[in-house]
C-alpha cells in the first residue's frame, strides 16, 4: 500500500447498483482498493456483501441495461469502465483472467479441455491450431494434471473437481495474465483439495510474477494467501489492512465477530462460539447509518444515523476501519474478545449507559425480530 | 454435556450398503456397485456426540441415512437399544424412528415450500397420531419454535419468508418434536453463511445438554468437528479408518489418512501457517473400484507392498485410538501434520 510505486489495478469510489422489480439493489457502494504488481489482495464476505459483483465489474461482466455503474476501475492507466467493449475484450482473459466458483458450470460440457484451452489462446494471439494446442498440454502440466497428453483430449466430465479447477487455472494462466481474480476458486472442493489448488497459486504467483485477488469468505483461506484483506459487509469495505496486522489487532466488529464465530483447530476446544446476531441486511432497504448496526453489540443511538468512512487507525496509517466506536474503546474490546470475555459484558465500555439499560432491554433482541 | 456412560445407544456391525450400477434399458442387469458404505463397525454411545467426517464420496451421508433408516442396508447389524434395526417391519419400525431423528443438510430443499412452519413442525405429531386436540399441538410447536429461537408467533408464516439459518433451526425443531433418543445431523451448518453457523452450532449444543440427546454429527469440517464431538470417526470410501476421542484425535492422529486431513485445514491466523504442508497427491478414486488393500495406499506417504495386499484391521493403536493402518503415524511425524497450536498442547 505504499504511496510509491503505481499500482497495478486502482478502483475508486466503485458503485454498482442493479435495477430489479423489487428496487434497487446496492451491490456495490463506494469502495476503493488498489492491487500493487505481483501482490495478493484478500476480499472477505458473506453471501450479498457484494464481493463478487466488485471482480465481476473489473472483468467488465455486470455490464447491461438494468445494472449503474460509477466510479473508476483504472488498470495500467486506462479506466476498464469506460473501455468500449473491443479493448476490454483484448484485456480480458489476456492481462486480467478469472477464475469462478463451480468449475463444473464453467466449463463447456460439449467442447474437450483442450478446445477450450486453445479457444483462450487462440482469441488474443496469432498462433497455429497445433502451437495452442502443444501450450495446452504445457499449460495442463503447469497446474499438474497428470498425463496432460492423454487429458487434453478429454471432456470436463471425465475430469475430478480437483482437475477442473486445475483445467480452469490453466485456462485462466493461458496468456499469462498480470492479474488473476480468484472468486471463491476453493469453496467447491475438498479440504485435502482445497490445499492443492491454494499451494498452486500461491506457487505459479512466484513464478509467473502476477497479482491475484481472491474472494472468499473463509478467513482460514486468506490468512495463507493474502498479502493484505479487505472485509466487505453490505456492499462496502468495512475493514482494510495487512493480512498479520488484521489477524492480530482487528478493528472492526464484525471483522471480531467472524472470528470469534468459527471454530479453530488452533483454539482451545471447548471455547464458547460467539456467533453474529441476527443476519446480512438486504441491500435493497440498507440500514440507516452504519449498515452493521443492527447486528452490532457495541451499537449506540448514534450509530443508526451516522454514516462511519474508511478511516486510517490512529496507530497505523495502513489500517482502515468504518467504526464509529473511539479507537481507545475499539483495542480495548479486542482485548477483552481476546480473552474470552462476553460481548455482553464488553458492551459497557461502548455505550456506558448500557450496564444500567440491559436489565430493561436485553441484548441481543429478540430473534424473529428481523425476520 | 450429559455425561457419557459407557452403554451404547447404537451399535452397527458390518455395516455395508451397495448401490448398484446397471447396464441395458429394458433388461437392467448389475454391472457393478459403489461401495458406498463397506464394513463398518462403530458403537455411539448413549448421551455423546459421535463425530464423522470425511471427504465428498466417503459414505457419511450414507452412514448417516443408514442409521435412521432412511435407507435399508445391504448387510449387516444396526441395533438400536439392542433391537436390530434393519430386520424391523410395519409400526414397529414407525415406533423405533420416532426415536432416531436426522437434520439434513439444505434448509432450502429439506422443507416443504407450500407448507406454513407451524405444519412443518407439527407433521412429525400427525404422523404419529399425538397431541390430536388442535390447541394442544398449536401449543407444543410455539414451545418449540421458542426452544429453538424462532418467534412463535411466526407459526402461520412460509418457510420461504426465513433466511437460511432460521430455517435450519426450522428443522431443528422438527427434528426434536419426538423427543428423539438419537439425532444425526448431516452436515448442518455447511449451507450456511459463516456468521450464522454459529447460531446453529450453539443451539445443537445447548439441546444436547438441555434434552440428554445422543448426536452423531456429520461434517467434512475439522475444526468443526473438533468443536463439537466427543469421538470422531475418520472415514475414508466407504471405511472407518481411524476413530478415537477427540483429544487423542486431534492430540496424535495416527492414520495418514486423517493426518493430511489435518495438514490442509486452513488456520486463520497468518503467523501460524509457517508450517510445512502435507500434501496429499491425486484424487479420491472410485468407490465403484476401489484399490486393493488399504484403500488409501494409492495416496498415502507411508505405503509399502504390503499395503496394497493385505487391508489393515481397524485395531487399537494406543489411548483408546483405533487405526486401520499397517505404519500408523509417529508422535514426530503427527507433529509435522497438526497445526502448530495444537502441537504445542
């Protein structure tokens, strides 16, 4: 995140909002983030926290009559949101490749993996059928499938789960892109799995030298990968800092709330689960004020008017929290978190007049509430 | 916890369950079978919590549709309070399934859409002709929908109109309607958002203290796992390949098998993760043709000849930890495939 080198993609006060029959829904609201060449930038969030639509906007994919854009999405000094559709072709799949959740419906049932390889080089370089063909087997064996001569000429249904998001790498690697958007490219896989396809990224990161994004919403993911995480809840980045320093001295709530929600391998076994009360809001009818106030221990009366900016930490100028809690109040919950102490009880240090209120209304409401 | 006495609720023997694989359209003739389930033997004890986990394909869900008898067992024993399960016919089977109970996975297709919660949750009543005065049932389900932190007043709502972890407690509550001795819960969380899991794992929790239930959990999570069960087994297509109580699991696992398991959990925690992966290699292979001997020997680090000859017994290992395994784990290379923290313990 220095301020001295050019990052590699730069999004700005990005909003994307998608019209439906419902309302509007605000999937995406004024985020910024930047990606330094050769970085990993983590994304975390629940289901409708809009961290999807944020990489799906980069590819130039929520591009239609009923979806509104604003904001900027520079890469390498051209804005991908303003690119008419050629250029952006001539980007995508090229110097920005993607890799989806399901590689099951991501992969043509009908065409061999290696049609489909050869399909990707093929429509951004002047290459022989028989040259894309040879890179696809090299390709294939880059991301270790065995036997990539015999595999090439196979369906994605003869492939394992584990071989299709090998085969979707590959084809995501193909032209070598210098960013490469994860979105949740292990949540379809098992564990034993999950490991391969990670140890791989991470490894052909060090070799090929791009940067990735990678969405997920398991903080056990990140922490192995991330350079740096961001946490996105209703639309927006509510926390953004170092991957070691997020881990050991979140700001956020709900950053505090996913992790003390899990349970860790690495954590004494009988620790009480803490889980978040009720559940994501719709991004429809948004919260007023701070967008996790409903869900928020900590919250007082002026948190459901006032709207919290991503500000620096007053400790680290590269740590970025939404809370309106005074940082004092904020390290000194962690710590009582981190000890194991009740969110019940450490409630008190944010809202003084709620030792006496609790007796009257308890927290959390009632469940069904929200319903 | 209730406390664990040693007398078993459960006990399978043998247990094996064959799906068979068919060729021709008019004429259907076996060709094969999957060997989801293939001779497993494991005891769950009265009042505990019975962990299984495995990978995709391994036969949990199938153990788990077994032991309700969701799904009748090619062969083998499944005795219930010493009653054989799988011989039982006609209301004496209705009686018995009162007593064994399943959450299932999907809270979005394990519920009726058209149905309101309130009949949801009193059907496990009509089917078995209890609390038939109208008022009287109204009023157990609002009971219940309470125990399980749903408002009662939502009785008359659709289950389309609740987010995925309220309809999960949904199940729940239809689930523990009976009073069920024995409730198997077949990967519970794993549909939901990570905020919400928590609720979930809570309530199963607090239920299994409040109402002395039995629970066999199923998941494909560890930490999960390790979270909530007393025992664990490890399952691995279609066997049993190590079960112990959880510290000894999670202290010393000695199969490789579950010893890789461990290795690829992720650690949400970015100083914790320096320690070297051990990779497994390859895919899980077929459970129509599965390897001979060990059937883990095609992936497994420590394989010799002798493993692909002879399948290991699942035997004791040391501390009430068995292992089906010819070259169990070593204290030292445990070590190497648990999460520092857990080492360090």
């Amino acid at each position: 995140m220095s301020t001295d080198a050019t990052p590699l993609l730069d999004v700005t006060d990005l909003r994307v909002a998608f019209t439906t029959d419902d309302g509007i829904v605000h999937a995406v609201d004024g985020i910024s983030y930047s990606v330094m060449p050769g970085t990993t930038l983590g994304i975390v969030g629940e289901s409708g926290s809009g961290k999807s639509v944020t990489s799906l906007t980069t590819m130039g994919l929520t591009r239609g009559r009923s979806t509104s854009v604003s904001g900027t999405i520079m890469f390498e000094g051209r804005d991908l949101l303003t690119l008419p559709g050629e250029e952006l072709r001539q980007i995508r799949g090229n110097e920005i490749a993607m890799i989806f959740q399901d590689p099951l419906s991501s992969l043509h049932p009908f065409y061999k993996v290696g049609a489909q390889l050869s399909e990707t080089i093929l429509a951004h370089r002047n290459d022989s059928k028989a040259a894309a063909r040879d890179r696809s087997i090299d390709l294939l064996e880059l991301v270790g499938i065995p036997d990539p001569h015999r595999r090439v000429d196979q369906y994605p249904h003869e492939f394992s789960g584990g071989m299709r998001q090998r085969a979707m790498i590959a084809m995501a690697l193909a032209n070598e892109p210098k960013l490469l958007i994860a979105d949740e490219p292990t949540t379809a896989l098992d564990v034993t799995v999950q490991a391969q396809i990670l140890a791989l990224i991470a490894e052909l990161q060090g070799r090929l030298g791009m940067a990735v994004i990678i969405i997920t919403h398991d903080l056990g993911v990140v922490a192995e990968i991330a350079d740096e995480i961001a946490v996105m809840y209703a639309g927006r980045i509510v926390e953004h800092a170092d991957t070691k320093r997020l881990f050991a001295a979140p700001e956020h709530p709900y950053t505090w709330g996913l992790l003390k929600s899990i349970p860790r391998l690495d954590t004494p076994r009988n620790e009480e689960l803490v889980p978040i009360q009720g559940r994501p809001p719709s991004l429809i009818n948004r919260p007023t004020g701070c967008h996790f106030h409903p869900r928020c221990p900590y919250v007082s009366e002026e948190h459901k008017r006032i709207d919290p900016k991503l500000e620096p930490v007053p400790s680290d100028p590269e740590h970025q929290v939404a809370c309106l809690l005074p940082a004092s109040v904020r390290a000194e919950i962690w710590r009582g978190l981190k000890a194991g102490r009740p969110a019940e009880e450490l409630r008190r240090l944010a809202v003084p007049e709620a030792a006496a209120a609790t007796a009257a209304a308890p927290w959390p409401p009632a469940e069904g509430s929200d319903a | 916890m209730t406390p664990v006495t040693a007398e078993p609720l459960v006990e399978v023997r043998n247990l094996v369950k064959h799906f068979p694989i068919t060729s021709g359209i008019i004429f259907q003739r076996q060709v094969g079978a999957v060997k989801a389930v293939d001779d497993i033997s494991f005891d769950v004890l009265k009042g505990e919590t019975l962990g299984i986990v495995g990978e995709t394909g391994c036969g949990k869900s199938t153990t788990a549709r077994l032991l309700v008898r969701l799904l009748d067992a090619t062969s083998g024993e499944l005795r219930f309070e010493g009653e054989d399960m799988t011989k039982l016919k006609g209301a004496a089977l209705k009686a018995r399934r009162r007593e064994a109970q399943m959450i299932f996975q999907d809270p979005y297709s394990s519920l009726n859409p058209r149905k309101t919660i309130g009949s949801i949750i009193a059907e496990p009543f009509v089917i078995h002709g209890m609390l038939k005065e109208e008022g009287e049932r109204k009023k157990r389900v609002q009971e219940l929908m309470d125990t399980v932190g749903l408002n009662p007043e939502h009785y008359n709502r659709y289950p389309h109109e609740f987010s995925g972890g309220q309809r999960q407690r949904i199940g729940v509550a239809r689930a523990i309607a009976l009073e069920p001795k024995l409730l198997v819960a077949d990967e519970p969380v794993s549909a939901l958002d990570v905020s919400i899991q928590a609720q979930v794992l809570n309530l199963l929790r607090r239920l299994q203290r409040d109402m002395g239930l039995t629970l066999v959990f199923i998941a494909h999570d560890l930490s999960v796992v390790r979270h909530m069960c007393d025992r664990v087994a490890v399952m691995y297509l279609g066997k049993i390949v190590e079960l112990a109580p959880n510290e000894s699991l999670y202290g010393f696992p000695r199969h490789p098998y579950t010893g890789a398991l461990m290795s690829a959990v992720p650690v949400p925690d970015p100083t914790g993760t320096s320690h070297e992966r051990q990779l497994l290699t390859g895919d899980v292979p077929s459970p129509a043709n599965p390897p001979s001997g060990c059937r883990f020997h095609t992936r497994c680090p420590k394989a010799q000849s002798k493993c692909s000859e002879v399948e290991p017994p699942l035997e004791d290992k040391h501390n009430g930890t068995e292992a089906a395994c010819h070259y169990p784990l070593t204290e030292a290379e445990a070590a190497l495939r648990l999460p520092p923290a857990l080492v360090a313990r």
